[in-house]
C-alpha cells in the first residue's frame, strides 16, 4: 500500500510537507516553512515530523518559501537526495533561500538590538543555503521523467507562479497502474504573467490546496480599477500606497499593472518602487523563463520592460531603501513580505503606517498569527520588532490579486478532468476554509472527500 503523511500545511495554509511513501521509496513533496505567531512558528521550523535522512527525494511544487524555506535544516540534517522541481522553480528557489538566510540574520541583529533579553537566532545560515544547490535536478513541464525504478513523476502548469507546477507521480502497484496528484497551489485563471493552470485528466488520490475554500474572488478585470481608485483617494489626501508582496510573483504582477497604468497614462508621473533585492534579482528569472509566461506578459513587453527597465523603479540597496523615507510626495512602495512577517516591509509600516494620509493594500492571503492577518482584521494596535505601534493608516483588502484559486475555481479544476478522483484531500487550509470546500466537493462528486490533519497517515 501507498501511504501519505501530512507533516505540515494541514490545518493551516503554510509549511508545506507531504511525506509520500511507494513501493518502500519516502518521497517528499515540498519542504516549506510555517508562518504565523512567531514562537508557534519557531518551534515548527525548527524540527521536522519524519527522520530527513530517511528521505530519499524531495519535488518541489514551486519556489515559495512555505513550500521550500526549511530544504537548507532539512540537509543539515541529513537528507543528500535529488531535489526535483521545474528549471525556474530550481533557480527561484536558490535566490529565495539564499534571502531567507540573510533576512534572518538581519531580523535577528535588529531585534536582539531592540530586545537584548529575549535574543533570538537564525534557523540556518547562507552556509546551510549552499548545500542545496547542487541537489536540484531540474525537470521540464510535461515531460515524464522516472525518479526511481518504476516510480515517474510529471510536471503540470498549476498557474500559481512563475515555475508553479501540480506534481503528478504514476506507478505500478499489484499490476495496477496508479496515479496520484498534488496540485500545489492553484492560481487563477487569467491572470497577467503566468499562464493558467492546466487539467491533471486522471488521478487516483487527489491532494489539493484549499486556501480559499470558503472564499469567491472578485473578478481579475477589475483588478487595474480597484488599484488605480486606491491610489487616486491616496494621492487625494497626500499618503504614501504600501504594498507588502511576495517577492517572486505578487510583485511582478502588481509592477506589470503599474507599467500599464502609467502607460495608459492614469496614475500620471507618481513615482512607483519595488523595494526588494530579491524582486529584483528574480526579474533576470523571468525573462530567461519567458517562454513559460502568458500573452498579457507578451503584450506589455512590446512597449515596454515592466520587470526592471521602465516605469517601475528596483531598488536594491538598504541606502536606497532608507532614502525613500526622505520623500514627501506620494508613491507606492511594493515590498516582501507579503504577510508582513519580514524584510523591508516591516521597515516601512514602522514609518508610515501611524500616518491617516497613508494607505496599506494587502493583497493576498494572510496566515493566522501573521502581523498582514492583524491587519487584515482591523487591529489597531501592533507590534513592530517589538515595539507598539498604532494602525491609522487606510488598511485595504484586495483579494481579487489573489495567486490562489477560490472554491468555485477549485470545484471547477476537479470537474475539469476526466473523471472525479476517487479520493481527494484537502491541505492547504486554515478548518473553516477547508471544511467549506470539502461540502461543496461533497455536493458535487461521488469522491471520497477528506480535510488532512497534521501528523495523519493514510493508506491508498
């Protein structure tokens, strides 16, 4: 018998660690990191539910760090086996690594600065980041490719990001062919820069992400109106538009919008900047990876670069960083992370989000505990690197730039294949999410339905 074992993101949205045994093979499927309240956090990051040296392989759905941040404690605890992702997830995942380690470092000499009797420590360090490296063999989409005896894996568009992938492994078992299915996270359809995610056909044991499971998006087409009103009753009033993103993905869509908004000539001469080394050394990324992209992508190129070269400024440097401070006019600010949980961001509340005139978008998930999830629920008073700070900044919510798919969008990516999966379980989500999208799958398929819980196995 096959058996999974759900060692993360069950329960919850982050962490990400599906431990896959076949035919005497341990397989593991991302190796994330857990975000929310920081000591919870800590604690889960800093040991894993299985032996990694008992790991004989790990796929990687795509480059986050919730899906790949803790591979560097997972090889300095003894995993030396190939790590299998797609050419631009493997590459993504080196940068992003390689910023976790240092972000860490640095939070860990500010706060300790701030806190000098509770000093924390960095999990791992850009020495542990080098280790993995070597240990990833890229893989194309949709080009079977057998990791061990028997046992093939194929990559499939899940839409998500840039090198996002469903991870679809077939094998024989008795004499029985079998196939299993990992969506990853599912994007949405039609949505600038990657293309949409695409139809697994078959699975015997679906595990799918589920999010937003008990959310509905508003519609992506209005998605440059709702940025542009935004800025417009900012501007109004003088602020300053903060943006806490993703650095691979959710900003350079946000930056692609901004392009296009500037183009088409409706957010005037307002000074637009993405304050992220990491976003910024991700562009190369995509324009090496271009052929994997959408036409909306296509199409803002041919008048302009919105990954680096046109309206949209990179800023690199820490000076630089600081030197936004200096300015009194309005302008937007894109920064990771995107539940505010670390890097510059925080910097950046720390100085403007006591000011009314200012305005904060979240725009995209924000997991429990995180300081985007405080936000999110109209806390006014915060925490930042340890010292209170009170919320009088606009705090919006724009869930339509979601990267993740809504529950109708996931009923729908289930009715998309060939037939309903005679299995299905639900990660990926925080129990109200997931257990509202397990009723509607119920509803609408004959499929056994199950929401996973951290630390189970099953047998299939």
């Amino acid at each position: 018998m096959a058996r999974i074992t759900f060692a993360g993101a069950a329960g919850e949205v982050t962490g990400s660690r599906h431990l896959l045994e076949i035919n005497g093979k341990k397989i593991l499927l991302d190796c994330g990191t857990f975000q929310g309240h920081r000591s919870d956090a800590e604690a889960k990051n800093r040991k894993f539910l299985f032996d990694p040296e008992q790991v004989d392989a790990v796929i990687l759905s795509h480059a986050h760090v919730d899906h790949t941040g803790s591979l560097p404690l997972l090889v300095k605890q003894g995993f030396n086996g190939p790590i299998f992702a797609t050419p631009a997830t493997a590459e993504l995942a080196g940068l992003l690594l390689a910023d976790s380690a240092h972000l860490q470092e640095m939070d860990a000499l500010f706060f300790n600065k701030k806190n000098p009797q509770h000093p924390i420590t960095p999990i791992y360090t850009a020495q542990d980041v080098a280790a993995v490296p070597p240990l990833m063999r890229p893989q194309n989409y949709y080009s079977p490719f057998e990791i061990f005896p028997g046992i093939r894996v194929e990559f499939i568009e899940a839409g998500h990001i840039l090198g996002s992938a469903q991870i679809a492994i077939n094998w024989s078992e008795n004499g029985k062919d079998r196939r299993f299915v990992f969506t990853g996270d599912i994007g949405r359809k039609g949505m600038p820069i990657v293309r949409d995610p695409a139809n697994p056909k078959t699975a015997d044991f679906l595990v799918m992400e589920s999010t937003y499971g008990n959310r509905l998006h508003d519609d992506i087409s209005g998605a440059r109106q709702h940025l542009q009103d935004i800025i417009a009753r900012t501007i109004k009033r003088g602020g300053k538009v903060l943006i806490p993103a993703f650095a691979v993905g959710r900003a350079q869509e946000i930056a692609e919008m901004m392009e296009e908004l500037h183009q088409r000539g409706e957010i005037g001469q307002l000074q637009v900047f993405v304050d992220s080394p990491l976003a910024s050394k991700t562009t190369g990324v995509f324009a090496r990876h271009a052929d994997t992209l959408d036409e909306d992508y296509k199409r803002v190129a041919q008048y302009s670069d919105p990954f680096g070269h046109g309206w949209v400024h990179y800023v690199e440097t820490q000076q630089d960083s600081m030197k936004l401070n200096e300015i009194k006019h309005s302008f937007v600010i894109i920064a990771p992370s995107g539940m505010c949980e670390g890097g510059r961001i925080l910097h950046h509340l720390r100085n403007n989000i006591g000011d009314a005139r200012n305005t904060v978008i979240l725009a995209g998930f924000q997991a429990e505990g995180t300081l985007g999830r405080k936000l999110s629920d109209g806390i006014k008073d915060v925490l930042l690197f340890g010292m209170p700070a009170k919320v009088r900044a606009e705090v919006t919510i724009a869930h339509e730039y979601s990267a993740h798919a809504d529950w109708k969008e996931l009923v729908d990516h289930v009715r998309s294949m060939d037939a309903p999966p005679p299995r299905v379980v639900l990660v990926h989500g925080e129990p109200d999410a997931s257990s509202a999208l397990a009723q509607q799958l119920q509803s609408s398929f004959p499929s056994k339905i199950h929401v996973a819980k951290l630390g189970e196995s099953i047998e299939f």
